[in-house]
C-alpha cells in the first residue's frame, strides 16, 4: 500500500507470528508493509471463529493499562485506521459515540485525541456526558481484509496450535508471540486472565446512527455496525464460561433501551460471547530465547481493535533495531 511507509531492513529475518486476532493480524501485516517478507503465521484458530471476531470494535481503550502508554498506542493507531478508512474493503466507519455518566467526571485522556461534540439531550438519571467521533472497525470485513493482505503477498499461514515457544526457536530469527488469553499456557503466564464478556446483537435500526454507553459497575452499550447492532454486555474476570447466560442478555436489554429507545423496534439476531485476555499490563517487550528474538505483545483487555496498529508499531520498531541496530 503507498500511502505507508517502507523500510527495508539489510537483511531478511525468519518471522513467526503466533495468533491471528487483530493483535497478530496487525503485527504481521504492519512487518509487511515495513518490507519484512519471510513471515509465517501461526494460529489454532483464524477468522472468523477468533475472540476479535466476537468484538464490538469500537474504537475506545477498554480493561486496557498502563494508562500512560494507551494514549501513545490509541494515537498511533488512529493514524493507520485513518488511512485504512479510505479503503473500502478494510470495512472501517466513524460513528458519534457518547458516554453517560451519573456525576461529575473528569474527561478522559484519549477523548483528547478525537473530535469533541455535543449532545442536547441524555437519558433520564445522567446528568453528565462526552461526546466524540471516533471509529467501528467491522470485524466481519477487517479481518478477512488483513487475511487478504497476507495471502496476496504469499505469507504463509499455518492453522496450528503453538504449544511452546521454543518449538520455533530454531527455525525462526524472531517470534511474535499475540496469544492473547492463550500465553497463560505458551509462556506460563499467569498474569493473564479471562474477562468474559457476553452481547446481544440486534437488527439493524435505521434511526439509529449513533453509539452510546455507560461504563459503570455493569457495562451498558449499544453500537450499531453497518449490518447489525451490537448490545452489551458483561465484565466477568476469571469466567472461562462461554455458554450464553439468558438472564445477563435480559439484563443487558433492559439496560441498553433505557438510554437508546429505538432498540425497541429491533430484532434480536443472536448472543455472543467471548473471553477478552486481561492482564494487569499490556505486556509489550522482547526477549531472548534460545538464538531467537522474542516479542511478547499481548493482554490488550477490552481495547484489542483500539490499541492493536499503536502496539504494531512498537513491535515493528524493536524488530527493526534488533535486525539493524543503526535504525534506533
């Protein structure tokens, strides 16, 4: 893609990149794009039955730390989604997205880097509220977009489970390792831990052009997506269970159209659940194993699709200071 910037190291390095969700996905292809070619990817499970093909995807850094490096990796990766949205096929919007909230509360730091609005009129019971455009990355089209990325420059993608990461020590000078909730096992983490999260999708709504949430003790969202709408939801840490609770999607509905009352003329299409990979840090550094470079990059909570091109370029630049030391 021109409009992105190339460099190409002095030599080509072997690469693995473990998991394809958005955090691998964005790995591989943003080393692509930085003239990297001897890529694999390895993943047990690829789109579009991952956990980010269950995500919402609106743009917002959620269960995701430390706050002092999200901002970098929300701006970094506004950036890419900005350029991305001009191609149709990336399956990229921007929506109005308003957080409710029942008191005073002080503006968010990642507000400050997207446009503010206004809104006339809340919900009953909230008095306060920030409004900013921000965008929907469509799971459904993003991911097999980046997949089609791949594929065209003839990166190898091996559907299989990595059970350890010195299984690719000796045949790859540098391993990506985006497990996400499965680097509990590959790297015995355990740090790493499940926050379920469970939503009810909906019809498409005509009316409704806008999304809105309140991020309290019970999480209430409603983001409609160019083909459904997305109704959420739950936050459960350490809940493996990925059976659709009927009382938590009744809950949730109720919830959702108090604030957005045009859910009401809507179908409810289905229930989705997934384990969004917690950790108390996103844990983003290299390592040496064996002779092979090794890049952790995972734990991204609730803020996969917010933070994945930011985190991609961190990666992209330890990988380029490690194949040619002159580039730092």
């Amino acid at each position: 893609m021109a409009h992105l910037p190339h460099i190409i190291p002095m030599k080509q390095p072997s690469i693995a990149v473990i998991g394809a969700g958005i955090i691998g996905l964005s790995c591989a292809v943003e080393l692509y794009w930085a003239g990297y070619k001897k890529i694999t990817l390895f993943a047990e499970k690829l789109t579009p039955h991952t956990t980010s093909d269950i995500a919402a995807a609106l743009w917002m850094p959620y269960k995701a730390h430390p706050e002092n490096l999200i901002n970098q990796w929300c701006k970094n990766s506004l950036i890419t989604l900005n350029k991305l949205f001009a191609v149709k096929e990336a399956g990229i919007s921007w929506t109005d997205y308003t957080e409710l909230y029942q008191k005073a509360t002080p503006l968010p730091l990642w507000m400050n880097l997207v446009e503010r609005k206004t809104v006339n009129k809340l919900p009953s019971g909230y008095h306060y509220s920030y409004t900013v455009k921000v965008p929907i990355i469509h799971s459904a089209f993003h991911l097999p977009y980046l997949m089609q990325i791949l594929s065209k420059a003839q990166i190898q993608i091996q559907q299989k489970k990595i059970s350890a990461i010195n299984h690719l020590t000796k045949q790859f000078d540098i391993i990506i390792n985006c497990s996400g909730l499965g680097a509990r096992e590959l790297v015995d983490d355990t740090n790493v831990f499940p926050i379920r999260g469970q939503m009810v999708v909906f019809s498409k709504t005509p009316a409704l052009n806008y999304s809105i949430a309140e991020l309290g003790e019970n999480l209430t969202c409603v983001i409609p997506r160019s083909q459904d709408c997305m109704v959420g939801g739950t936050i459960e840490e350490n809940n493996w269970d990925l059976q659709p609770d009927p009382e938590a999607s009744r809950l949730m509905i109720e919830r959702a159209t108090a604030i957005c009352p045009e859910l009401k003329t809507a179908e409810i299409i289905d229930v989705k659940t997934g384990l969004r990979p917690g950790r108390n840090k996103i844990r983003l550094e290299a390592e040496k194993i064996d002779d092979s470079l090794v890049i952790h990059n995972y734990g991204h909570g609730g803020a996969g699709y917010t933070l994945a091109w930011g985190c991609a370029a961190d990666v992209k630049t330890l990988v380029n200071n490690y194949v040619h030391p002159a580039y730092g």
